[in-house]
C-alpha cells in the first residue's frame, strides 16, 4: 500500500486514524549489507547529501519536498490507494532524523468535496413580499434573491 503527498511515494506509513494525527515514518530500503558498504562510504564521503547522490539514494530530495511544501503552508491532498477519501494534509513537521529513517508528523482535516454548477441565466435582483390575511392575523412571506450572480471558478479532483 503506497502513500503518497503529491506525487512524492512515502516508503511507508502508519495506520492513519481519522480522528487524530498520525505519523509517517520511512523504512530502510537498502539491505543490511549495503548499508555496511555506505557506512564505508561516509568515512570518504561524510557530507549526506553527496552520499546519496552517490549510492543513487533519492530519499533526501524527497523529504526535502516534503518539508518544502510543509514551509510553503500548502495544503496537500494525502492519497492512501483507495482506503481513505477527502483528506488534506495541514501540517508537515519532521520530528526524527535517524541513519535510515525520517519522521514525519503530520496534521490533517477531512473536507467534503462539492461541485459547482452555474445557471444560464443570471438571477433577477428583487425582493418579493407577499401579505396574506388568515385567522391567525396579517402574515409576510419574503423571498430574496441574489443581488450578483456569483460564478465560481473552482475545480476540485480527486485520485
């Protein structure tokens, strides 16, 4: 089951309960030997960022896009394969850094998803009211219409 924010794959995540936040933390994906051979690595190329580039390891670019979107206060739709529906992601924090895996925190709302629809023709600007007299005295209905028709122009799609 991948998760993803955007188009950026989480390597994997915890389950997600809608009430509360939820944690995503990102596995190992190098064996055990491998990592053996990083750590070698390190001792030559210490900085971690040409360690990745090196062993063709995309996880720090990844989480920095993570973070970025987290500093731009975007909120980002979270997709889980078809199992959770509506949610955007509100907050990103990192909460660990260790040698083979990266925490994220991250706050989420759910919303509802709608569609607009515009009429052909404008509404009229008016007020109606209409008196009508019966046993319990003089009653008024009042029907308001919109001043302005309002046109949104808002487009929402869901993975």
């Amino acid at each position: 089951m991948a998760t993803f924010i955007n188009d950026i794959e989480l390597d994997y995540s915890t389950e997600i309960n809608r009430t509360r936040d939820f944690q995503i933390t990102t596995e190992p994906i190098q064996s055990t030997e491998f990592n053996d051979v990083t750590r070698h690595i390190k001792r030559v190329l210490p900085d971690i960022s040409l360690l990745c580039a090196f062993i063709n390891d995309d996880r720090e670019e990844k989480f920095k896009r993570i973070l970025e979107l987290a500093d731009n206060n975007s909120l980002i739709k979270l997709i889980q394969d078809e199992t959770l529906e509506n949610l955007l992601i509100q907050n990103i924090r990192e909460t660990g850094k260790y040698e083979t895996t990266i925490e994220f925190e991250i706050t989420f709302k759910q919303v509802n998803l709608v569609e607009f629809a515009t009429t052909e023709q404008p509404l009229p600007s008016k007020l109606n009211v209409i008196q009508s007299e019966s046993k319990q005295g003089l009653q008024q209905t009042v029907s308001v219409n919109i001043e302005e028709p309002v046109y949104p122009e808002i487009s929402i799609t869901q993975s």
